[in-house]
C-alpha cells in the first residue's frame, strides 16, 4: 500500500511534459492578461479565426450570446503561424478568410506570446499575439 501511494504521489508531483511546456487558457480569458505572458509558449482555446491572409491570422473570442441573441466579441489576438505549420494555414486561408463566425474555423492554437503594437506603428501593448503558433483543429 505504501509503495503505490508512494509512486501516485511521484507522478502528481513530477510535472509531464505538457504540463511544463505551455499552459491553457480560454482566449476570452486570456486577451486581457495576454501583456503578462509575453515570452511563454501558451495554447489558446476556443479561438474563432477570421479575416486570415498569408502573413497572419486574427483570432476573436466571443462571449455568450445576449438577450437580443446577439454574439458579442470579447477580444482578439493576431496569429502569426510557424513555417511548420503550413497545412494548418492554408485550411484557415480556404475556409476562414472572411469575418464569419463559422463553427468550422473555432479552434485551439498554440505559440508565443507577443506584442504586435509596434508591427502596427503602437506604443502601446494594444495589440497581442502567438507567434510561431500551431493551429489545432477539432477534427
């Protein structure tokens, strides 16, 4: 009994390689702490992808609908995918180019935190980003 209470609490406290790496967080959550994170690897969950091109991607997170079942955006974060990555952004070029909310482009991405103000002539950390992101589709 004491040997395997002994290996359990090895385990738990022994951090796992994706435990280590990057932490999760919902975008709504995360835009307003993003500025915090600079540097870090994170993965962004529940990210709609609108208005992609070839050089990056805008990422929005949304809040539940209102009353008047009207969806109402809670931030955004520019994406600028890794060379890697390149399958995963030529399907976010085909299907979502555009600014529709398609329950086809909400994903999860991955990569580090950055801000982008001053590639938009900024001062200010306005404008936050992943770079060198991974997208995760949910198929």
């Amino acid at each position: 009994m004491r040997i395997g209470c002994a290996v359990l609490l090895g385990g738990l406290l022994c951090p796992s390689a994706s435990r280590a790496v990057e932490a999760h967080a919902d975008v709504v959550a995360f835009v307003g702490a993003a500025r915090h994170h600079i540097g870090q690897r994170v993965t962004i969950d529940h990210c709609h992808l609108v208005y992609t091109t070839e050089e990056e991607i805008t990422c929005v997170g949304l809040l539940p609908r209102d009353s008047a079942g009207d969806v109402r955006m809670a931030g955004k974060l520019l994406i600028r995918v890794g060379a890697a990555e390149s399958a995963g952004h030529r399907r976010a070029l085909s299907q979502c180019a555009g600014g529709s909310l398609h329950q086809s482009c909400e994903v999860s991405v991955s990569g580090e935190v950055f801000d982008a103000s001053r590639s938009f002539g900024l001062d200010e950390a306005r404008v936050m980003g992943l770079r060198e992101a991974a997208i995760h589709w949910p198929d």
